[in-house]
C-alpha cells in the first residue's frame, strides 16, 4: 500500500503569528512523542509570516487517524 500524503495551505491572521508558531510548536512536539505512523510533518512559513503550508506523510490512513487522535 502506498503511503498517505497531505498538504496543506494556511493563513496566519494578522498579529497572530506568534500564537500560531506556539501553536504548531505544540502540535509538533505532540506529533513526534506520540504518533507511530507519521513519517513527514514539515511546517514551512512564508517570509511575511502570513501563510504557511503544511506537508504530511503518514503509512496508512490510520495513521492519519491517530495523529487527529493525538493533536485535538
């Protein structure tokens, strides 16, 4: 079976760039101590700090399962 990949295109609302990093600190940190099957999650935000786009990969569907499970 061939791995489940997801991207993602955000806006960060104006003044609120720094919540949103804290944010996707937290979801991070969440993702890499607790899922099993996430085996790309890269954040990339642009230079004015107003978009971001997300790029996830994970071994199954499940797995994609787990990590909602993990970060709501």
């Amino acid at each position: 079976m061939a791995n489940l990949e997801l991207h993602a295109h955000l806006k960060i609302r104006p003044g609120q760039l720094e919540g949103f990093k804290a944010h996707a600190a937290e979801i991070m940190r969440l993702t890499r101590e607790k899922d099993t099957q996430t085996i790309r999650y890269d954040w990339f935000i642009n230079e004015d700090g107003t978009e971001c786009e997300v790029h996830e990969a994970y071994l199954s569907e499940q797995g994609l399962i787990e990590h909602n499970t993990h970060v709501m």
